[in-house]
C-alpha cells in the first residue's frame, strides 16, 4: 500500500525535509498543513493533488505533526475524528501523557527524537542506568532557532533516568547533538548522537510511519518502534 500523509508544519524545516523526502520515495503527500494566515512558502511540491490546508483534513492514511506544542491537542482531536494515526514529533511544554485520553481510540506515538539510531542509544542508556549507580549528566547542542530549551529528547531521557545535570547550548543553522555521561568509581560511559542533516528524522520518522500505520490504537515511544526491529529488513 502506498502510504498517503499528512504533514503538520508544513513551512518549517522539518516539514520540509519531511516533504522532500517524501517526494523522493513512493509516498504521498496527501496534504500539508500550515499556520493560518500564512501561504505555503517551501520546496515545489511535485504531486498535483497535495491539499494546503491552514487545518487537517480526513483521507491521510498518517499525521505527521512538527509544528508548535500549543497545537498539538488540536492536531490529536482531528485525528481522532478522522481516525488517522498521528506521530507527534512536536517538543516543548507537554508530554505523553498528556494525550492519554486518546489512547484508546487511535495509534499515537510520541517521538521527541524519531532518529532510530538514537532510539537504540537511549535504550542502551537506560538499561544501563538501571544496572549501574552513576553520577549522570544529559548535554544538547542545537541550531540558534530552536524554540525549546531544553530539547525534547532530554526531557523525555530525564523523565526516565534523572540526570544529576543538564546542560544546553544554542548556536549554528543546523546542529543537533545530544550526549549522555555516567561516571562512578569504576566506569565512564559517554554516548553521543550528533545529527548533520535533519534529513535522518524525516527519514526515520516516515520509516516509523510505515510500523504506525499498522498497530492498534495505543499510545507508544519510538521503544515500542526499536522493539520490533527484527521484522524489518532495511533501514536506509
Ligand atoms: N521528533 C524529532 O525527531 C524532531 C523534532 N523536532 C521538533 O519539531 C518541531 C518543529 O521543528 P522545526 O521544523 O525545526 O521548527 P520550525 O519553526 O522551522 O517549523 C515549525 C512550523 O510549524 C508551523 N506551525 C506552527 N503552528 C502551526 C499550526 N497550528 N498548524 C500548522 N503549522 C503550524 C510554523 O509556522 C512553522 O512553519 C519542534 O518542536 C522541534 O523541536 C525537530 C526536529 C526533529
Ligand atoms: O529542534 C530540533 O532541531 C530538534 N528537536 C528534537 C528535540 O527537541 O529533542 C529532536 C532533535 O534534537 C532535533
């Protein structure tokens, strides 16, 4: 089946990777969704039946929302009145649980980071962290534009762990790098994740859309994704 989707935020820079990924592989855009009052601004979108829309519309097969935390709810209601999933790559002031009144009516998944790679990183983090007593610190560089601070990521691997320290730092176009440090008597463990080009979320999360598209109503974490790992073949 091809895969028909509907991308919130369309004007902003992961609306527009998303896109321009999207046109390079067998998807559809079914529609691209942005801020009232505002005309659509990005890349030539190449397929004559993509809908601009200022609002969701039914008829997507999945909702792809990197747009603003304050519309988030919004975007979940319409989904739950289209009965469309939605990833929720959006940061800032919410979490999950948040949207657990939905839950049972459509697959939701909230991915702070849809990086696989990073995905696995932070499974490894946390099991780890179980096994171990370390003194934790949680580090993220980002783009000077970033609205949120600290990022997503960190807040959802802090809910997790609870790091000792966080730090942020903002500057650049395009940087995206998240470090974890745990340190006891014995051992020091450093991951990091550094993003060159934000290409691999929209990548990954079109790949994670192709697994939501497929599960029961539910609320999951990109954990539920990695999980089933297995099944799936190739990744590029
Ligand atoms: N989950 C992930 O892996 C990633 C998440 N993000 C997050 O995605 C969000 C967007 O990031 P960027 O694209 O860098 O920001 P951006 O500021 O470039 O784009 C956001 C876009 O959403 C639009 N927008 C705001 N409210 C809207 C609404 N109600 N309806 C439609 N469009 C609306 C804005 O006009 C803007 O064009 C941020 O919260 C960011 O932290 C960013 C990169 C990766
Ligand atoms: O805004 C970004 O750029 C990113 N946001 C996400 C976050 O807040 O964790 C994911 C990644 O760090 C890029």
């Amino acid at each position: 089946m091809i895969m028909k989707i509907c991308i919130v935020g369309a004007n902003g820079r992961m609306g527009q990777a998303i896109i321009q990924i999207a046109q390079m592989q067998n998807i559809i855009i079914h529609s691209a969704v942005i801020r009232e009052n505002t005309q659509y601004h990005g890349v030539a979108l190449t397929q004559n039946n993509t809908k601009i829309s200022n609002h969701i519309e039914k008829g997507a097969d999945v909702i792809l929302d990197f747009s603003n935390h304050q519309s988030t709810l919004n975007n979940i209601k319409s989904a739950v009145q289209y009965n469309i999933p939605i990833l929720i790559g959006t940061t800032g002031s919410h979490t999950a649980s948040d949207y657990k009144a939905y839950q049972n009516i459509i697959p939701i998944l909230w991915a702070p980071n849809t990086s696989i790679s990073w995905s696995i990183i932070q499974s490894s983090i946390e099991k780890i962290n179980k096994i171990r007593n370390l003194a934790v610190s949680i580090g993220e560089v980002h783009h000077k534009n970033k609205a949120d601070n600290p990022s997503g990521t960190t807040k959802q691997l802090h809910d997790k762990i609870q790091a000792d320290q966080i730090w942020s730092l903002r500057a650049g176009d395009n940087m995206s790098m998240h470090q974890f440090l745990g340190l006891n008597n014995q051992e020091m463990i450093r991951f990091e994740h550094q993003v060159f080009n934000r290409k691999i979320y929209a990548n990954d999360a079109l790949k994670v859309c192709e697994w939501l598209v497929n599960q029961n109503p539910g609320l999951f974490t990109m954990q539920a994704f990695i999980n089933n790992l297995s099944e799936i073949t190739s990744l590029n």
